[in-house]
C-alpha cells in the first residue's frame, strides 16, 4: 500500500470518526436510547483507532526504510573501501596471471579467451564478448588447455587460485 493509499484511508476514517462524534453529540442533546449512543461512540472510537493504526504503520515503515537506506549505504560505502583496497592486489594478480600465460606461449587471443574462462563466463557468452563463433571460442580454450597441460577449465581456475586460497589459522 502506498504512503497516498495509506493517507487516504487515514483521512477517511478520521472524518467518520469526526461525523460519529457530531452525531453522537447532537443525540446526547435529543435524549435518544442509550444502545443507539453506544453503537454511534464504537463506531467513533473504532475509526480513531484505525487512523492510528495505519498512521502507526506508515511511520514503521518510514522507519524501516530509512534504517534500510543507511544499511544500504554503509554497505556501499565497505564495497568500495574493499574495492579500493583490493585493487593493486588484483592488478597485481592479473599481472601475475598474465605473465603465466605468456610462459605458456598462449596468443593475444587465447589469452584473452583463457582470461574469460577464469572470470566463468560460458564458452557462448565469450563468443558474444569477442564477436566470434563458439566454435572459435571450443578451438582456442582447448588450445589453452593444452599448451598449459590442464584437463580443463577447473585445472585452469585451480591453477591459479590453488595457492590464494589457504586455509586461515
């Protein structure tokens, strides 16, 4: 429900609590039966709380929402704290792999091919990035394989990542 949904209904239910308590007013001075005051004062009394209630809402919500803005923010700004931090170590692994790939004697092409292998995009999506054929693309990642002497694109990970990834004491 929107905030003006939410408004509208508030401001509905709070005209007839208004219009009840008028009525209720005006039959206290005519003397009508007791049962038909009662049945006029809930009416009145149960609008009030449906005013409070959605308005009670909407501030809840408000308050969700800007507690999730500033989550959302913080959260963007450690992104790009650890971005930035990380950033020479990925140059410098990116360097590193690229010099790897060079002792393998892989092309301009398989290396690029080798790279987008390593990132996981599938052999179709670095057809479309490197507007070629699949086929190309099977023919030069095999051609990565085996001038590395890898088995195959989880070799080729392992490879690399084999020794970022140890164990934390």
């Amino acid at each position: 429900m929107s905030n003006k949904e939410r408004s509208l209904i508030a401001v509905v239910l709070f005209i007839i609590a208004v219009m009840a308590g008028l009525d209720l007013f005006t039959d206290s001075q005519e003397g009508v039966a007791l049962w038909h005051v009662l049945v006029e004062g809930t009416i009145g009394i149960a609008a009030l709380f449906g005013v409070f209630y959605v308005l009670r809402g909407s501030v809840v919500l408000k308050h969700r929402l800007d507690r999730e803005i500033r989550d959302f923010s913080q959260f963007k700004k450690e992104a790009e704290i650890w971005r930035a931090e990380s950033r020479k170590y990925m140059e410098g692994l990116s360097l590193a792999i690229d010099q790897q790939l060079s002792k393998w004697n892989l092309s301009k092409a398989e290396k690029e091919v080798a790279f987008l292998l390593l990132k996981g995009l599938s052999l179709k999506e670095i057809a479309e990035v490197r507007s070629t054929s699949e086929k190309t693309v099977r023919a030069q990642s095999a051609a990565v394989y085996a001038k590395a002497g890898l088995a195959g694109r989880s070799e080729l990970s392992a490879f690399f990542l084999e020794d970022l990834l140890v164990p934390v004491e």
